[in-house]
C-alpha cells in the first residue's frame, strides 16, 4: 500500500480523498494556489504545498509544479479527483514516469475514452450498444447529410474530444445541418483545441443512465450498479438517484452484464463510468469517464462500498477480494449538488459564507469542504457542497430530503438549496416520471411564476 498520497485536486473532492487516505493509513499531501490557502483540504492534510497562483492554468492544471511537489514530500502516489487533471493522459504518463502511481486506469485508456469517436468504436466493438450515428468522424456536409437521411433527423452534432456539455449542436432538419456542423466545429476547436466532431442521432425524450465499475489488476470487474443522472441543466447533471426509478432489476443485470464482460475485454483497471441514453427501454453508450464522478457518494450509500478506497487499492496492485456475486443494493440514495449560485437565475455567487448549519440524523451525509467564514474563490467551479441522502427506499428517501433541506441554513451567499425544496413539490419528479430536459423546463416554470 501507499505511504504517502498528493491529492491533485481541490473543494470537496480534495477533502473526501483525504478521509479515505487516512482510514487506509496513508498520509497525505494537499496541493493549493495562493486562493486556497485557507481551504479545509489544506488544514486537514498532513502536508501541503503552494503550487501557484489562483489561477488554474497555473496552480492545479499546472503539471510541472504538481510533480515538483510529490518529488519535495516523496509522495509515492497521486488521487487525481475529478476535473483539473483527471482524464488528461500526458499526466498519468509523467507521474508514472517518475516512479510514481496515477491512481486510476492506464493512460492508453484515459486517451482511447477522451476521443469519443474512437471510444463508441472500442466499446461497440466490446459488445455495447451505442447511440447510431456516423462511423467515425464528419467534415463535410455531403457526408453528414448521408448519415442523417439514413438515421433520420433530428440529429446531433458532437464534439471528439467533448466534455461538459460543450461543441454539440442539434439539426432538426437537413436544411440545419450545415449551420449546425460548422458551428459545432468552432465550438470545439475553441473549447478543446480539436475541430473533429462526429454526428448521431437527437434523443428525444432519453434518461441519462451509467452503469459503475470498478477492476483490478488481476482483471476481475464487477458493476455497482446505476445512477440516473437525469436531472440536468445545460447537459451538467444538478441531482443524482440511486437506482433508478425507470429500470427493473433485469434491465440492471442486464446492461451491468454487458458492461462488465465488456471492461473486462478492454483490460480497463481502476473506477470507472460508462454513461447511456436510455429511451423506450433500450441503452444507446454516450461516452466512459475514466475516474471518480462527482456523483459516486449515492453508489456507495446503496452498495456499502467505499469507492475512493476501493479505488487507491487497486491501483496499489490489491486484488477487488469479491465478485459480482457478492455485491448487493440496498434502499436508496440522493445527491443534491448545492452550488453558490442564485437558485432562480444561475448567476455565481462567490463571497464569504457567514451560517453554515449543516443538517444532520440518520441517513444524511454531507460531502462539502466549506465552514463558517469560508470565503469562496471566484476563480473555481461553483460546487459547495453535495448533501447526500439515504434511506430504505424511495418515498423514505424524499422525505429525508425534504426534512434536510429545511435544517440546512447556508447565509451570506446564494446556493441552490431552495432550488431543491421545489423540485420535492414537482409530481413528476416525486413519481420519478422525469427525462433530460425535464427539468430545465421545470426551471423555466418557476422562473415564470416569480
Ligand atoms: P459531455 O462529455 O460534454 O458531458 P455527453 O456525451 O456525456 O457529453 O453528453 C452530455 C449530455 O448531453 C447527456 O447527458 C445528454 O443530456 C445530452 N446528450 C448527449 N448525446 C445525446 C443524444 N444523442 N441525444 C440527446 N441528448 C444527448
């Protein structure tokens, strides 16, 4: 096992990879620009270093200053988090260049699933259906109009090297590819410095589902499960549910199989998320994140499993020490992703937080870095805090949230805590009838009535 871990990362995520460091006996390094200074990520690490300024170009994405640092406290690994440097395969190269553990999967892996294109060929070659589109990538119209007769519109235009929503563009006719591709392009090359984009078919009406997994390094893989992040705004997932209320145990058995057999063809090691489309009760691949997901507290309320440790483990060469035989899910969980941000209208709302009563009792779980006086930097995402709740089963679920929510009292800042308390008043959503863009057009209600 490691000795010494740096965590390569910030917020919350920095903080939760540091409990589990410990819980396994490893002492940890935080890293952190000049903002940071006073995080919580760096109070609580055994040791920490300045990286630089605020900045993340050149603090967290700073490749050269995070190595300088693991080589001044002789940390033998590195937790990525998620975001900052987490799927960039030129850094799981040079950190094992150094001797040193990229704890998640080979870089060969990080860079075959940061190309979209190449990823939906690797997985559909692996036995996983993807949504249909274009074989590879697109650049001229001619083509994409080819691809789209045959599929049918409304299409969509994506980008190769996509991430957070960003270059895709919908054609609802043929008469909007050529608008859609060129804009699609530019977006792409502005936002990831790559133009290659490649085109499929416009779900409708689709829930957003991905299957866990976690692998060794002897090649065992088992699936934990689903989460149904369907609850977005602008393609950024806003709550999390574990299971789904839209699948039944074979659908679950099902595609977690197919998942499975297919990780375990590609060789992949460490945690990992493949991510469907799921309309009229068939799976369509999207795309597979190579770390941890913000998202992974609810598969560890179901499951009983803690992932991050789970995770250090097998990079560290440990064997999973069960199969899928032995994984069972139990009850229910939620996670509401509470940022600093106006509840209505989005705006970001960085600023010192002044209250911060957390709600507690059975079956609450807060994974946040923020405290009473905490000023928070405008320099990073949003995200404060990720109020995680558990119970026996839906209903019981909600009205844990429901009683949470109304204890949490953040002040000084706007968060979208109340954003939540109405979305439990919203019927489809308490039935769980809800798609991807449900809720924007919730949102747009509420908006309306204010
Ligand atoms: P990114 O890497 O930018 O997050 P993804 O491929 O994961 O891109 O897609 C993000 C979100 O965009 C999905 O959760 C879904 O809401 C929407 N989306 C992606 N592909 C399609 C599609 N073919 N049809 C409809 N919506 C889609």
């Amino acid at each position: 096992m490691f000795k010494k871990v740096l965590i390569a990362n910030r917020g919350e995520i920095a903080l939760r990879v540091h409990r589990a460091c410990k819980e396994l006996g490893i002492s940890t390094v935080a890293v952190h620009s000049t903002a940071d200074e006073d995080a919580m990520h760096v109070h609580l690490a055994d040791e920490s270093v300045c990286i630089g300024p605020p900045q993340a170009a050149q603090s967290y994405l700073n490749i050269p200053a995070i190595v300088a640092a693991c080589e001044i406290t002789g940390a033998n690994a590195v937790h990525p988090g998620y975001g900052f440097l987490s799927e960039n395969a030129r850094f799981a190269e040079i950190i094992a260049e150094h001797s040193m553990t990229f704890i998640g999967p080979t870089a060969d892996h990080i860079r075959l699933m940061g190309d979209k294109i190449a990823a939906k060929k690797a997985v559909s070659d692996a036995g996983i259906p993807v949504v249909p589109g274009s074989d590879g990538g697109i650049t001229d119209d001619a083509e994409a109009i080819r691809v789209a007769r045959e599929i049918g519109c409304p299409v969509l235009i994506k980008a190769a090297a996509g991430g957070g929503g960003r270059g895709m563009k919908v054609a609802q006719t043929e008469a909007d590819i050529s608008l859609a591709l060129s804009s699609a392009r530019t977006e792409a090359k502005a936002a990831f410095g790559d133009d290659a984009v490649y085109l499929e078919k416009f779900l409708g009406q689709p829930r957003h589902i991905e299957v866990q997994v976690i692998a060794d390094s002897q090649g065992n893989v088992v699936h934990l499960g689903e989460r149904d992040c369907s609850l977005q705004r602008r393609h950024q997932k806003v709550l999390e549910e574990a299971p789904s209320p839209a699948l039944s145990a074979e659908q679950r058995s099902e595609i977690g199989a197919i998942v499975t057999k297919a990780v375990s063809t590609l060789g992949y090691l460490g945690v990992g998320t493949v991510e469907f489309l799921f309309e009229d009760g068939k799976f369509y691949f999207i795309e597979m994140n190579t770390r941890l997901q913000v998202e992974h507290p609810i598969t560890e309320m179901v499951t009983g499993l803690d992932l991050v440790k789970e995770q250090i483990r097998v990079a560290a060469g440990e064997p999973l020490g069960y199969n899928q035989n032995d994984i069972t899910f139990n009850g229910h969980a939620i996670e509401c992703r509470i940022n600093a941000e106006h509840p209505r209208t989005f705006a970001p709302s960085p600023g010192t937080i002044v209250d911060f009563h957390v709600p507690g009792g059975l079956g609450v779980r807060l994974d946040s870095a923020a405290y009473a006086g905490y000023k928070i930097p405008p320099h990073y995402d949003s995200l404060i805090g990720k109020l995680i709740i558990s119970a026996d089963d839906r209903e019981a679920c909600l009205a844990r949230l429901e009683r949470a929510l109304s204890e949490f009292v953040i002040s000084g800042i706007n968060t979208t805590i109340p954003l939540f308390s109405e979305l439990l008043q919203a019927q489809d959503f308490r039935d769980g009838n809800y798609d991807i863009h449900w809720l924007e057009r919730f949102i747009e209600t509420q908006q309306d009535e204010s």
